[in-house]
C-alpha cells in the first residue's frame, strides 16, 4: 500500500493493523526511508596532491601477489549508481534503477533501466558520487596508465541504483536491488542476464533491528551462495544498532587505517565478520569519482574514508575467491575470510592473498565436461586456476599434474581443446603469447603421417589461422595458413612434400621470408614474400 503523504508512526501502526487483517497478507511492514545511509566521510584535500593516492598505491602493490583477478565475475554495487568513467567504463555491464521515491531519486521518473548517479548532494554538503567511489575499490581497471586499481581488477561492474540525495532510499528499494544484483526476479522488473557473484551495500542507517523485508532478501541470497558485504557503520557503536549490518547472514566489514589499526569511528562488536582498509583523516582512500558539485562534471579521483570503503576491500577478495570456485557458499566465504586474515584490534582483518590461495580452484561447464570425460585430476591433475578470460574470446582454465601444465580452452566456436605446455607444440604456443599471440586451439595435437605433430589455433576476433608444427629436427614452429607464404606452402603439398617450419615468418625491409626443412629428404627452403612479386621459393 502507497501514501501520498508521510504518515506518523501512530499512522503506519494502524494502517499495518489494517493490512494484516486481511486473511490474503502474510506480514506487512512500514517502509522505512533511510537517511544519510552513506557509511562514509568527506575527504579533506591534501598538502601533496597524491598523498591519499599513495596508500592506494601501498595495497595494489601488495595484490599483485594475488592468486587471481577476478575475472568472470560480476560483482554488484547497490549504491547510489553508475557515473562514466575511464576505469570503470569497460568493467560495467548493464544495471538498474530502483528508486521509486521521486523526489530523491532526482530523476523523477521512478524505477527504470537507467542507473545513472544524479548526484548524492544534500543542502550544504556536494556530491561525494558515493556510488562510483565504492566500484573503483573493488574493481577499478588496471594496466590502462590510468588512475587506480581495483581490488579485483577483471572483474565486471553491476550498479544498482537505491540511494539518492543525501543518500536517502526507501529499504523496499534496497532489498531490490541486492535480490536484483543477485540474480532474483523482482516483479515489474526485467531479468538481469548478468547476476553477481558478490553484491556490495556500503550503506548503515540507524535501525535497532533488521527490518523484515531486508531480512528476506539476505536469507534468499544466501540459499543461492550469493553474500551481501555490508559497512559496519561510523557511529562508534555496536553494529548491532546500524543496518543491515544487524541483519543475520550479511559479511560485516569494519574499518581500519593506514597504521593498521582499527579507525575510531568503525562500528564494533560481535556482529563484525572482518575488517578492511577504511581510511581516516589522515590516509583517506582514493578512489573513482567526479568533478560535479551538485550535477554531472568531469570523470577524476578523490577521497573518502568510512567503514563504506572497507566494504568493497572484502567483496573485491570474495571475487577472487569466486574466480577459483563460483559455487562457494555463503558460510565458507565468511569462515576463510576470517582463518586466513590476520589480527588487527581484536578481529580479523582480511588477507586478499591468503584468502584467495586458501580456496581450491574448481572446472566447471564446458571444461569441467571435458576434464571430467578424458580422466579428470587422474590424467590433468587438479586446477591451479579459476576459468580465465582468453582476451580474444572464450575462456582458459589451468591444471597441473607431476608439474606439468595443461590448460584447457574453450569458445563457442572451438568448443573445449587443450594445450600441453611442456610439449613442443604447447611451449611454443606460450613463448609465442599463447591465445593472445597465436590463438585458442581448434584442434588437439594431431599426429603428422612423417612422424611429426601439429596443432591448429584460431584468434576468434580476427579468424586468423595458426598452425604450430613440430618434429625432432625442424623443433616447434607456427605457420600462418592464410599468409601468401601460409598458401603457397600449403599448394606445394604441406609438410610431407613443402616441409617443416624452422622459422616463423621473418619481417624485413621489403616483406616477409620464412625456411623449412623437408625432414625425409633433408632439403632446405626458403620462401620470401614481397608485395609486387609475390612468393618465391628458393633452395638453400
């Protein structure tokens, strides 16, 4: 039921009493409107201008140690909503607007498909574009010569929208958006095609409960192995009197400073699963954000700290540890998080590469099919590695046997194919840039009628074909199928008659040559490409 106006509390008790009389209602509930949920604080500007940014810079130096980056998951952000910028822009997959309160949503226009951040400004304080800020801890690009980097670099961003000006939202719209995040069909609301593994709420707002409905949408994502990382709050208090920090099953983050130290402000107590990097006055954190006051300016970088920043910390590691094992559970995420951190004023505060090590990757889809069919860990050896991105499509996963490495491929092109590094085929296929270089496998190994092997790869981006060949006297080379000396080499009768690569493709000043090895008759050639004549082939 929906007023027009703000009823008193003697007003929604009634009018709950109304509801529940009749026999179709199981439960009603007033719908709280939170207020300055945002569990963060203002940064002051500093004397050197990359001061801030340089703790940052601390932490992502430590997690290039990281067993993982998150890739393959998608990592929710309930917050004040997506803003563009260059370290976020190609991580964002699309998300939603839950805001039904009209007046702070800014928008005016209800729920829709458009998360955009309108600005989180309230009279006398700017925008801090909270939303934004929060994304880039957990999963801002990296290795782009840009800005920062994010806890769990290659991962994917989700914005849901449900806090507004002054951090204000109705805890209805809350529970949607995280049920939403997570992958759960919310009526009037289109099916999100990209579920999150992790759904990160850095909001706190004064509640001596958890309200029933925000209750709901925890258990359900947790019957689906999806955790909700919630801020303990800044209120110096029990988080027990803050949610949903209050609400049973949430991974509860307190904050902690750059002296590794828990912040004065961190909410406390038992209901605290672990803590994170936070930041203080003195060490903010730096993060992702915009130039606008009070509407949209420029994408930048500024500083925030709260117990808001320590939660996106965690839900950046939880994606590391989904990388490995996307079907971890709630509990089991919690329990490694807190084995494996180490101790910082009483709790435990979160060890990314300890955390990540401690879960044992698992195959899955496609490749687990594959593994599981040909012998699994008796013939591979367990995976060492989560599913990967390939970087020109499909997907990688990496097992290890008596030290010997396999990785298994797959596209929807290719199918599932696997790689033996410590073959001459596969370890040339690595020195070359594995699928970045040469391609994802078309093929296994194949067996060459002169005693000899073979290997086909396939960029999926660009269709080029790549043959590696290998025998005990020519060793592992590639061959371009599709190159003018890739074809000619072909037409002349392969490598029974044209041929085993000594070479690859050498560029000089004119074109391109390229030798080979008839391994029968021990004839040598080479053939030399050049734009006006074409293909020549000579005997060495």
């Amino acid at each position: 039921m929906e007023s027009d106006t703000m009823l008193s509390k003697a007003e929604q008790e009634a009018a709950v009493e109304t509801i529940e009389e009749d026999p179709a209602v199981e439960s009603a509930e007033p719908d709280q409107i939170v207020v300055n949920a945002l569990a963060a604080h203002a940064g002051s500007t500093p004397n050197d201008r990359y001061w801030g940014y340089q703790w940052g810079q601390k932490h992502r130096r430590a997690r290039r140690l990281v067993a993982g980056t998150g890739d393959g998951v998608v990592i929710g952000i309930a917050d004040t909503g997506q803003i563009n910028h260059p370290d976020l822009n190609q991580r964002t997959v699309r998300g939603y607007d839950f805001l039904s309160d009209l007046y702070h949503s800014r928008d005016g226009n209800g729920r829709d498909s458009n998360p955009q951040d309108m600005g989180d400004w309230s009279p006398g304080r700017p925008s801090w574009w909270h939303g934004a800020h929060v994304a880039g801890i957990a999963a801002a690009h990296t290795n782009n010569r840009t800005g920062i980097a994010g806890v769990a670099p290659d991962a994917r961003i989700q914005h849901a929208r449900v806090l507004g000006a002054d951090g204000r939202g109705y805890v209805s719209d809350i529970a949607d958006g995280v049920m939403w995040s997570a992958g759960i069909a919310i009526p009037g609301v289109p099916r999100n095609t990209t579920p999150a593994k992790v759904v990160n709420l850095s909001e706190a707002w004064d509640a001596s409960t958890c309200a029933p409905v925000m209750q709901n949408a925890v258990n359900r994502m947790h019957q689906i192995g999806v955790p909700l990382v919630v801020a303990a709050g800044n209120a110096r208090k029990s988080a027990n009197l803050a949610s949903p920090a209050n609400c049973g099953g949430a991974i509860v983050v307190g904050a902690t400073s750059s002296h590794n130290r828990m912040t004065g402000y961190s909410n406390w107590g038992p209901m605290v699963d672990v803590v994170a990097p936070g930041g203080d006055t003195n060490a903010q954190i730096w993060s992702t954000v915009n130039t606008g006051k009070f509407e949209l300016g420029s994408p930048t970088y500024g500083d925030l700290s709260g117990t808001s920043m320590a939660a996106p910390h965690v839900s950046g590691v939880i994606a590391l540890m989904k990388e490995r094992n996307p079907n971890l559970g709630v509990e089991s995420i919690r329990n490694t998080l807190r084995n494996t951190g180490v101790n910082v004023s009483g709790y435990r505060k979160v060890d990314a590469n300890r955390a990540a090590r401690a879960v044992a990757p698992t195959a899955r889809g496609a490749i687990a099919t594959y593994y599981n069919s040909r012998g699994g860990a008796a013939v591979y050896g367990p995976p060492t590695t989560g599913e990967q991105s390939t970087g020109v499509g499909g997907v990688v996963q990496t097992f290890v046997k008596n030290g010997r490495a396999t990785k298994i491929y797959w596209s929807s092109r290719t199918g599932a194919r696997e790689v033996k590094t410590w073959t001459g085929i596969g370890a040339r296929h690595v020195s070359l840039g594995g699928a970045r270089g040469v391609g994802i496998p078309f093929n296994n190994e194949q067996p060459t009628s002169t005693g000899g092997a073979y290997q086909t790869f396939v960029n999926p981006q660009t269709n080029k074909t790549t043959k590696i060949l290998w025998s005990s006297r020519s060793r592992a080379n590639p061959i371009v199928e599709r190159s003018g000396i890739g074809q000619t080499w072909a037409r002349n009768g392969y490598e029974a008659k044209a041929g085993y690569p000594t070479t690859g493709e050498v560029k000089t000043s004119t074109g391109t040559y390229q030798r080979f090895l008839n391994i029968k008759t021990g004839v040598r050639t080479q053939y030399t490409w050049t734009p006006r004549g074409g293909v020549k082939v000579t005997r060495l």
